[in-house]
C-alpha cells in the first residue's frame, strides 16, 4: 500500500509525478544522478517497508539499474537530492507520526554528520597540512616514517610534488599522510587521509560531497579513461586515471562520460569483481568503449606502473554480449 503524503514529498523531492507502483509499492521515476533515458530509479513507499517502532528490520529502499546509486532510507534520498530543510523536516516529521525510529531530531544529526552534506560546505585542507616542500621542517623521526611509508606504497619524489602530497604530524588527523584532489581549474574539490599505522580508521575524509571527480585536473578527457578504487592506485597508473573511492560512479563523473564518451578502462582492485561488471555496464550504457582489467595481484599500487599497463594493454575490449558472458563465467 502506498503512503499518498509519503508520495506527494517524493515528488516534490525529484521534481516528477509517479502516475504507478507496483504492488509492493514501488514506484519507477527518471534518475536525477545519471539522466538516463528511461525510468531506471526504483524507489520503496510502501509506509510497512520502513523501521517500525515494533522492531520490523525492513527498510524503505532506492536503486537506480543504471548508474547503482543506492541508499536504504528515504531521509537518505532526500539528502543526495540536496534537498531542502523544510521538505527534510515535513518528511522527518511524517516518518515519525507513522511509526517510524526515525525522528527529527535523528534526521538533523544526520544533517551535521558526514552523511549529509550542504551544497556550500568548502573543501579545505586540514589545518595541521604540511606539504612536501616544508618535509624538512618535521622532526628527523617523522620523516623517516613518512618516506619510509611512501616508499612502501611505491610513492615516488615525483609523485609526491605532481600530487602536492602532505602530511598531518599533530593534530586531528596525526600520523596520516594527506593526498589532496583538484578540479578542472585546480580548485581544491577533496582529499584523503590515509593512516600510516593502526587505525580503526585507515581513510578519513573531508565532511564534503563525494560527487566530485578525484585529480580531475590530470584528466584529459579526449583519451581512454582508467578508473581505479583508490588514490594509491591512481598515483600508481599515473595517466589519465581517477580513483573512484568506492564501488559507484558519482554522478558529476556519469556526466563526463555522457558528454565526451572517453574509452574506459575499469580496473578496480581483483576481490571487486562484481562491481567491476555494474560500472562497464554504466559506461557501455553511456556509449563508451570499455575494458576490464583483470589483475593478478590485488590492486594497481601493489602491481605497479609497468605491470598494471601491460594488463591494461592486454584486455580486449568488449559489448554488452562479451559482458554478459563474462558474467556468467564468473
């Protein structure tokens, strides 16, 4: 059964009319991430879909087929759709009075944690950065744990001025070297903290959107496109790559490749298999000429510069038929 004021906010929220659910409730929209021509997002309102007071473990859902944006919440939804406080609050609001766990006050915790993000909340470095050219300053202790650590991930001099990699010795974000990202006019659009020893947390990164293209400055996108899983693994390929931190490509990244349709090469780390048949598909979807790069090892810092290549140079390209097949024999 569909929740008609649960319908009404959605389409307030993507800006369309749902003229038809199934008979669980869920309804087929055009995706506002990847502008695919068809219907592709599926999304839940069914109100007994949802975390209820009684305990029930089943959730209100959202999935594209076509780019794989995903969440497992609608208040989730409604914050990658950057919407506003006042429609966040009504749905919050009607979320609560129909049982759900989900109140107010959860929804604007959510707002302030990294799982919600406004569309004006500036990128800035840490403030305990201190870059490459200022290596010397660190006491003796820390440099050498800093290169030998760097040399350990196959992290050259040249790699570290081309990426203006620095690192936090106080602080926040202590003992973690930082790899900044910037966008086509060199504007500061990200970065990642990586931890150089134990940590519960190996990767920290900024309270900011993840919608943006990782070294988008390094792209040229009139050449074949390598993406990649982490930033180690793009310093590692050098040309043309771009990590895409995680296993979905975010929607500024979809748009490039509706726009300037770049050979892809998809080669994500060897346990991610799966994932790498879902982004060919997107990129095939997109009108690009794919490849998948199976690797040996398991990523391409651990194989290295040359040896990544050759893999890349090795695979065939291929069309939906060959993915499918591939599929099926994995």
């Amino acid at each position: 059964m569909v929740d008609d004021k649960l319908l009404s906010l959605v389409e307030k929220a993507i800006g369309q009319n749902i003229s038809y659910t199934d008979n669980h409730g869920n309804a087929r929209v055009f995706c506002p991430f990847c502008h695919h021509h068809k219907t592709s997002l599926e999304i839940n309102l069914d109100p007994d879909s949802g975390i209820t007071k009684k305990g029930h473990d089943r959730i209100q859902s959202f999935h594209c087929w076509v780019c794989g944006t995903r969440g497992f919440h609608l208040i989730e939804l409604f914050k990658r759709l950057r919407c506003s406080p006042v429609l966040m609050t009504q749905l919050s609001q009607h979320l609560e009075s129909v049982g759900y766990v989900q109140t107010l006050d959860h929804a604007v915790k959510r707002m302030n944690d990294d799982l919600f993000v406004e569309e004006d909340v500036p990128v800035v470095l840490p403030p305990e950065f201190v870059p490459y050219h200022k290596f010397d300053s660190l006491p003796e202790a820390d440099q050498f744990k800093l290169f030998s650590f760097l040399q350990s991930r196959k992290i050259s001099l040249f790699d570290i001025v081309k990426h203006n990699i620095g690192y936090c010795n106080v602080g926040e974000y202590e003992n973690r070297v930082v790899i900044p990202s910037y966008d086509s006019t060199n504007q500061l659009n990200y970065w990642v903290a990586r931890s150089m020893g134990y940590s519960k947390l190996k990767y920290v990164n900024p309270n900011s959107s993840k919608d943006v293209i990782i070294f988008e400055d390094m792209i040229d996108w009139r050449y074949p496109v390598v993406l990649v899983e982490g930033v180690f693994d793009a310093i590692s390929t050098r040309f043309n790559s771009t990590p895409i931190l995680g296993h979905e490509l975010q929607p500024s990244l979809l748009m490039k490749l509706s726009l300037h349709h770049p050979d892809v090469f998809v080669c994500l780390d060897n346990d991610a298999w799966s994932y790498s048949f879902a982004i060919a598909r997107t990129c095939l979807n997109y009108g690009c000429r794919v490849k998948m790069v199976s690797l040996p090892e398991k990523d391409p810092n651990d194989l290295g510069f040359d040896a990544t290549w050759e893999c890349i140079e090795a695979a065939p390209y291929i069309d939906f038929e060959q993915l499918i097949e591939m599929q099926m024999e994995a």
